[in-house]
C-alpha cells in the first residue's frame, strides 16, 4: 500500500469533503466508514455529533 505523507492526506480529505453535496451524503459515509468527527469542529459541533451517535446506538 502507498503511504501518503500529512500534506496529501489533508489535500484527499479536502477534495473528499468538498464533493459530498448532502448532509444525508456525509452522515452514512461517516457512519459507513466509521469516521471520526473532525478535530477542526468547534466544541458545540463535536458535542453534538456526539449526542447524535449515542442516540443512534440506543
């Protein structure tokens, strides 16, 4: 497998983030994959992603 140095990555995320047009889009890929929440969200946002993902699990 190709390893890709921290520039890449962001630069992949960004192209990645950028072409999902719905929220409906980004909340299965999210869950599909298990994706963190991303480290650049306010505090409000995480917490309620948060709140979110424990509600799913109940």
């Amino acid at each position: 497998m190709v390893e890709f140095d921290e520039k890449k990555q962001k630069v992949i995320a960004d192209l990645i983030r950028r072409s999902i047009t719905s929220e409906a889009i980004r909340d299965y890929l999210r869950k599909a994959l298990n994706l963190p929440v991303e480290q650049g969200l306010p505090d409000e946002h995480k917490s309620l992603l948060d709140e979110i993902d424990r509600a799913d699990k109940e």
